[in-house]
C-alpha cells in the first residue's frame, strides 16, 4: 500500500513539474523573441508560441502543443526518478535502523 501511495504521489508531482514548466516555457517563448513574427519552439520542440499581425493591424497570439511525446517521456523521466529516490531513501533508513540495532 506504501509503494502504491508513492507511485501515485510520483506520478502527480512529475504531472505538475512538467506541466508547470511547459507552461513557463511558452511564457517565455511570448516575451523572448520580442514582437516578430512566426513561430517559436520550446521544451524540446513540444510547445510553440505563434505571432501573427492581422489585416486590419491587430497582432494575434497562439499558444499550444507541437508534440506530445517530449511531454510524455519528461513525465515518466521524472515520475521514475521521484520513485527512485523514495527506493533510495527507504534503504538508508532501513540501514540506519539496523546499524542502530547493531549498536545497542
């Protein structure tokens, strides 16, 4: 039951991370290249910010997702990392525990 919490946990805060910097990256992109036109790529080519001047002179703003699979495998990149550390610290205090128990 612990293990399942854990990948649930992993797998919303890699959610969270990755979404939130996708989304910082397209605010980046919008003040980046200033008011030029044309379309620009960020968080390895996933999401793209396009500037167009329309006829009667207005400047039109596009946001969105170029390609998914960046945003997928980042996910799983850092939902495998966060479960990796959870091994990692599980077995230092399983360690700790028994040289304690050595000790006494």
């Amino acid at each position: 039951m612990k293990w399942l919490f854990r990948v649930a946990v992993s797998a919303v805060g890699a959610l969270v991370l990755i979404a939130g910097s996708a989304v910082a990256t397209a605010i980046w992109l919008m003040f980046a290249g200033g008011s030029a036109e044309g379309r620009r790529l960020g968080f390895f080519d996933s999401v793209f910010v396009e500037v167009r001047q329309t006829a009667d002179g207005a400047t039109q703003l596009g946001t969105g997702v170029n390609d998914p699979l960046p945003l997928v495998l980042a996910v799983v990149v850092a939902a495998v990392f966060a479960l990796a550390v959870f091994a990692v610290h599980d077995s230092l205090l399983e360690r700790r525990r028994h040289l304690l128990a050595q000790a006494e």
